[in-house]
C-alpha cells in the first residue's frame, strides 16, 4: 500500500479521571507541562500522566452516546422593547455541537516505583523453572 492509500480516521473517546482532578488543575498543568501524555491508547491499556500524577485506563462501552458541545457566548440586544422578565444587554450560552463517542475510559490513579533489579540467586532460580518447564515458578518470579 502506498501512502496515497490511507485513510486517516479520528475516534474520540472520554477519559472518566474521577473526582481526583479538576479543570482547573488540568488548566493549570497545561500550561505548566504543555499537556499530558498519553501511552498504550492503541493497545487497550492506556496511561496517562497529568502533572505528578499517573493514571491507568480501562476501555469501556457506553450504554449511550456521550455528545460533546463547544460552550460560547453571545449577547442578546433586546434593544427599546424589554421582554417580561428578560435583563437588558444578558449574555446567554450558545452549544455547538462537536462531536460524539461511545467509548470510555475509567482511569484509576496509580504510583509509579523505579524497577528493583533483581538479585544473582533470583535469575538462576528463574532460569532452573524454565528449563523443568514449571511455569508457575517462572510467572511468579517475573511478577
């Protein structure tokens, strides 16, 4: 296939932090950091890190459609004739539609620790389970 081929195709998905983030920390570490880092999306297990703090996701399907508007403003003249019960000169949301998704993601926060290298005598025991061919020794030395 040539590049001439592809076809770019653009999928949104909600990203569910909790309640352990506000906008206006993601505003703020935005401006700070540039954004956030998002890892593993393609693959079903995504990361993501906001500042310090480091999630892991679980990919989800709604029940529903989550629809997402633009929110503006426009100021309403409502010039010599006052409707009952209407300010002069209010300002009122206006929504523009965006988009809409499907998927969600269900991140849940997670501490990060620096890999322990693991010892001599660790390897070798490892290295005897895979030659006897026992798995459940070698799965329980990786984790």
């Amino acid at each position: 296939m040539s590049d001439s081929e592809y076809e770019e195709e653009t999928t949104y998905v909600v990203f569910d932090l909790g309640k352990a983030v506000t906008s206006e920390f993601i505003e703020e570490m935005n401006e700070k950091t540039g954004g956030c880092r998002i890892i593993g999306l393609e693959e079903g297990e995504p990361y993501v890190q906001i500042g310090n703090l480091t999630f892991e996701g679980e990919v989800d399907e709604t029940i529903g459609s989550h629809l997402m508007f633009e929110i503006g403003e426009r100021q309403i003249e409502t010039g010599h004739f006052t409707q009952l019960g209407a300010i002069p000169n209010q300002k009122k949301s206006i929504l523009k539609y965006e988009c809409s998704t499907e998927t969600i993601i269900k991140m849940d926060m997670v501490s990060l620790e620096p890999k322990k290298e693991r010892t001599v005598e660790q390897n070798e025991e490892t290295e005897e389970a895979k030659r006897r061919g026992d798995r459940n020794d070698v799965l329980t030395e990786v984790f």
